[in-house]
C-alpha cells in the first residue's frame, strides 16, 4: 500500500479495528439511553418511509397525464383523526420517557459518593473527597453510585463520558452535577464537548472504573496526606471564619454545624435549602442569601479563594456536625503563645496558603 499516506492508512487500520457505532454501555443507565435513543430512531425512520412512500404514490397516480382537471376531493374526518392521534400518541411516549430518563440521571441517589470536579482552560482537575487530585482522569469504583459536583473557574465546558450516556454542562459561577454508575471496569474516554478555546481539541481525558478492593488499594496508594475537609477546616481557620461562625449564643455569623440539607430562614422571612452552591454563594458573596438574625458585615472572598479552596470548605462545613472543632481552634488561635499551639498554626497557614489567592 505504498501509495497511500502511512498516516492515513494507520488511521484506517486503526478506524476499522476500532470502529463501533456506539460506544460500550458501561454504565447501569446507559442501555435505557440506548433503548430510548433507538426508540427515536425507529418512529423517524417509519415517518420518513411512510412520507416518502405517500409522496411516490400521490405523484404517480395524481400526474397530469391522468389527471388533466383538478379534482375535488372532500377531506375524512376518519383519516384526519388517525394522522393526528397516533403522532401525538407517539411523541407523548416520548416526552414521558425522556422525562423519566431526565429525572433518573440528574437525581443522584442518597448514598452516591461525591466528587469535585473543576474544568478550566484545557483540562480537568478532580478532586476527591480524600484528598486524591487528578487531572485529566477520574478512578472511580464499580457498582457504586458516584455523584459529580462540577464547576468551571473560566469558560463554559461540558462534561462528556460517552460510554456512560453522562453529558453534562460546567458552568463558570454555578455548581452543576450529574450521576453515573459504572458496570464493567476499564478505562473510558472523557471529553470536553462545549467549544472552549484554542485547545479545545486536546480537553480529554480518561475515566477508569474498577473493582471495589482495586479502586480501595487505589485510593489507598494515592492519598495526598489531607483530605479536602482537613484542608477546608485549615482555610476555614487561616480566613478567620471560626472567629464569627462559633455556634456561640453572641457569634456574629450563624452556626453552620449540619447547615447543608437544612433549612434556611433568610433575612426577607423566606426560607431555603441550605446546598453546596448556597454555601459558596454565600462565601462569595454574602448579601445573596442574608440570614434572618445577623447583620450584613462578612466580607466578600470573592478572588481571594479558588475554587479548589471553595470546594474544600463546602466539604469541610458538609461534614461538620458540631461546633466542637471550631471552638478548639478558636482557643488554640486565643491562646497561641504555647508551644503546642505555634505548629498547628504554621500547618494551617501553610497549607491554606495553596487555596487562597494572592
């Protein structure tokens, strides 16, 4: 074949070894997808014959050569029925299962574990709540729910994994999240499919599932030391945050011990759910959701915490279910003259100082 490029014929040979019209169904959502993907397929291409074979038939036997004189003909109340019932018939099975499959991969279910992910100009950056960062890849358990809560620091992107039927946008601003399970290990292509710049192209990455005791020696073997809690509560500490948000009966800042999932009295008397993104918004900007009983005097952080950092003290107030570990760092801030209290402060300060921005 040495007439053909040896590029192209790599790429041919690698196209015909590879070729699949779908991707693998890798995940437990993934053949209802499918299955409705086909269903739409199936009911266009029935429309489309039944419309061309009517268009064949109506232009032979309606041709002027036989019929020279227009003819009246008088319309079938029957027939007019029939052509609207049974398309409205088949595009509400459409709706309702399209509803159905909405709702089932956008509501993640209760034990999912959660993950953060952060998309920015070309890449994606993964961070565990044990503390694991990745970039460009994503391990994740089989046969376990994994929730992906999603966040861009620049441009919009979406978050593909075709194998698994998960497409989702990432939003500059906003958390948005999205649900898979993976049924069978390997590893899985991962894509940025929103246009986001000159490296668009090379926005990839790769999605690894595996088997339960795999993905625990994975998880073992990848530890950072400190998981995202254990740096939020030092970013929590080195911002000066535990000084008004103490759970004390004359604190400045309302108490925020098993604060997400709860409700929220605002200042205006509503209420609302208290989530990650009330948590972050309130951090950025705290006159967005004033709370009922605090005068408006936080400080915005707006450009002095990343998102990395962001996500660290929405997982650190997540977990926190009592004001214990606030009050002991705010008696070991007071009374920082001992010799046990200097390191644990330096600790703090050194390793929030990666989270907020300079």
């Amino acid at each position: 074949m040495h007439f053909i490029s040896p590029v192209l014929w790599q790429f041919l040979i690698k196209w015909l070894t590879n070729f699949a019209i779908f991707p693998p169904e890798a995940s437990r959502i993934a053949p209802d997808v499918d299955a409705f993907y086909f269903y739409l397929i199936g009911i266009s291409v029935v429309g489309l014959v039944i419309v061309g074979l009517l268009v064949g038939v109506f232009s032979v036997r309606y041709r002027k050569e036989r019929n020279p004189e227009a003819t009246q003909i008088e319309g079938s109340t029957l027939l007019e029925a029939t052509w609207t019932i049974i398309p409205l018939a088949l595009f509400m099975v459409s709706f309702v299962w399209g509803a159905l499959l909405y709702f089932r991969i956008y509501n993640p279910p209760t034990n999912a574990m959660n993950v953060y992910v952060v998309g920015k100009q070309w890449m994606w950056k993964v961070e565990h709540p044990g503390g694991q960062h990745e970039i460009n890849s994503l391990h994740v358990p089989i046969n376990r729910p994994v929730q992906l809560t999603m966040i861009s620091q620049d441009v919009f992107h979406s978050f593909s994994i075709p194998a698994f039927r998960v497409k989702r946008e990432v939003i500059p601003g906003r958390y948005s999240t999205v649900w898979f399970e993976a049924t069978a290990p390997g590893t899985y292509h991962l894509f940025c499919t929103q246009y986001c710049g000159t490296l668009h192209s090379q926005m990839i990455g790769q999605v690894v599932a595996m088997t339960p005791d795999d993905y625990q020696a994975w998880i073992s073997g990848s530890t950072s030391g400190t998981s995202l809690a254990q740096n939020g509560e030092r970013l929590f500490a080195a911002l000066g945050c535990n000084s008004c948000h103490n759970g004390t009966p004359n604190a400045h800042g309302p108490s925020l011990a098993n604060v997400i999932g709860s409700q929220v009295q605002l200042a205006n008397g509503t209420y609302t759910t208290a989530t990650d993104a009330f948590v972050r918004d309130s951090i950025l900007n705290p006159t967005l959701h004033q709370v009922a009983g605090y005068a408006p005097i936080m400080p915005t952080y707006q450009g002095q915490v990343s998102e990395e950092g962001l996500i660290s003290l929405v997982e650190y107030i997540r977990r926190l279910d009592s004001n214990y570990r606030i009050d002991q760092t705010l008696n070991v801030s007071e009374t920082g003259a001992g010799s046990d209290a200097a390191p644990a402060s330096g600790t703090s300060t050194s390793t929030a100082s990666g989270m907020v921005k300079q």
